[in-house]
C-alpha cells in the first residue's frame, strides 16, 4: 500500500517540475518579447521624429519657393512693362529719325522732347541678369523638393507599427497561457501537498490547508534571502499551531512543520465527520 501511495506523488512532482520548466520558458519569452515593443517603440519614435523633421524642412521650403516664385512673377510683370515701354520708346525714335528736319525742330519747339537711344541699357541688362538668377534658383529649388521623398519614412513607420501590433497580441497569447499554467500549477501544488498558495505581497507567501476549519487560519512565510521565516499572526498564536511550532523550533525543517500540520488537521475533520 505504501508503494501504491509513492508512485502517484512520484509523478505528481514530476508534473511540477514540468510545470515548473514551462513557467520559466513563458516568463523567459515575456520579457523578450517586453524587449522587442521596447526596442520597437524607440524605432517608433525616432521614425517619427525623422518625419517631422523632413515635413518641417518640406514646409520651410515650400514657403521659400512660394517666396521665390512670387519674386520670378513681380519680374516678369515689370520686365512685360519694361518691355512695353522700350517698345514706345522705339516707334518714338524711329519716327523722330524718320521725320524731316523742319518736322523735327517743330516736334522740339511744341514739346521740348529730346530722346535718348542707348544701344546697350545697362538697366536692362541688371534686369535681364536678375531674370536669369530667379528662374535658376526656381529651378533648384523645384529640383530639391522633387528629390525630398517621405514615402520611405512613411513605409517603415507603418511597418514598425505593424510588427508592434504583432508582439503586443504575441504578449497577450503568451500571458494567457501563463496565467493557465500558472493556475494549473497551484492546483497541482493544493491537489498534491494539500495547501492552496497565494502572495499577498512581494517576497511573502500565505498557505491555506485544505482542511482548515476557516479561511482565516493561514500561514505565512516571508523569504529572507536563501531562507523562509514564519510570520506571526491570530492563528500562528493558537494552542494548537504552538505545538506544530515547538516541533518545527526542535527540527528546523519547514515540509515536516506543514505536514505535521496538514495531518492534525486531516483527523480532526475525520473524526468530526
């Protein structure tokens, strides 16, 4: 009978230890996968910031071409009226050189115009000069903004928000099944060494037997560095619990305190029932 009763608790360990080596792989491939939205998330931020610098740098240079183009139509407007008035000037003087030599004394005693021809304007040739200037800074800057392509940024970015959707849905796969194995490893631990295990904080752990007589009578361990110490509470101070205490202060050893104490309380149910 004894052999019967080792056998199934043998392979119950064996499921923990199990259970035990999968928790670790789940915990090991949560905080990878913390790692990678992480490194992600940086990506994230610098595409975008690397967006917004290449739009700010599209709007100023848009703003400069508008400045630009806006220059190349004020010349062209005057260099048309410019360009009218040569012509009058033109017709003026050939009408002039035309003209007799009576009809010329006449047209300066009636008006007392007197035409000046230059045959190289200087102020044209200012002008002519600033036209070509415009239109070829209009064509560089038409060039640059042609070349600026924010397509690619735009790409990855999409793509890096893609794969952050990915391992967020990986993360939330890979929690639930932990949070499965987890429970089904605490059920295994209540089934096979009769206590149902919680930690109402960091470092402690609070064991309820499955024969307690209230959800009240827990016991609490508090692990300090390689070592458990037991917390003092209303059911520790109990007659009962003091005698299981007095035997784990004689034997130091923690599994033979609780057994103790699982067994107490397994015949004291029996004979209740």
């Amino acid at each position: 009978q004894w052999y019967q009763r080792r056998v199934p608790i043998t392979a119950g360990i064996g499921s923990i230890k199990k259970l035990q080596g999968e928790s670790v792989t789940m915990v090991t491939g949560i905080e990878e996968s913390k790692g990678e939205i992480k490194k992600l998330k940086a990506k994230i931020l610098e595409l975008e910031s690397d967006l917004e610098t290449s739009k700010k740098s599209y709007s100023d240079q848009k703003e400069q071409y508008n400045q630009l183009y806006s220059l190349y139509t004020e010349v062209q407007v005057k260099a048309e009226t410019y360009k009218d008035e040569a012509q009058s000037c033109q017709k003026l003087l050939e009408t002039y050189q035309n003209s007799s030599e009576d009809e010329r004394q006449h047209l300066a005693k009636k008006g007392g115009v007197r035409i000046l021809h230059m045959k190289h304007n200087p102020y044209q040739n200012h002008l002519d000069k600033e036209m070509t200037r415009v239109k070829e800074e209009n064509k560089k800057l038409k060039s640059h903004l042609e070349s600026v392509d924010n397509a690619s940024l735009v790409t990855q970015l999409e793509h890096c928000q893609q794969k952050l959707v990915e391992s967020e849905s990986t993360l939330k796969k890979t929690h639930k099944i932990f949070q499965t194995k987890f429970k089904e490893f605490k059920e295994a631990i209540s089934h096979l060494f009769g206590y149902s295990i919680k930690c109402p904080d960091d470092h402690q752990y609070s064991l309820l037997s499955n024969f307690a007589e209230s959800s009240n009578h827990t016991i609490v361990f508090v692990k300090e560095g390689k070592s458990f110490q037991l917390l003092e509470n209303d059911y520790t101070k109990t007659i009962e619990m003091q005698c299981h205490l007095s035997k784990l202060s004689q034997h130091q050893s923690i599994p033979l305190f609780l057994a103790d104490v699982t067994s107490d309380l397994f015949h004291r149910q029996t004979i209740i029932t």
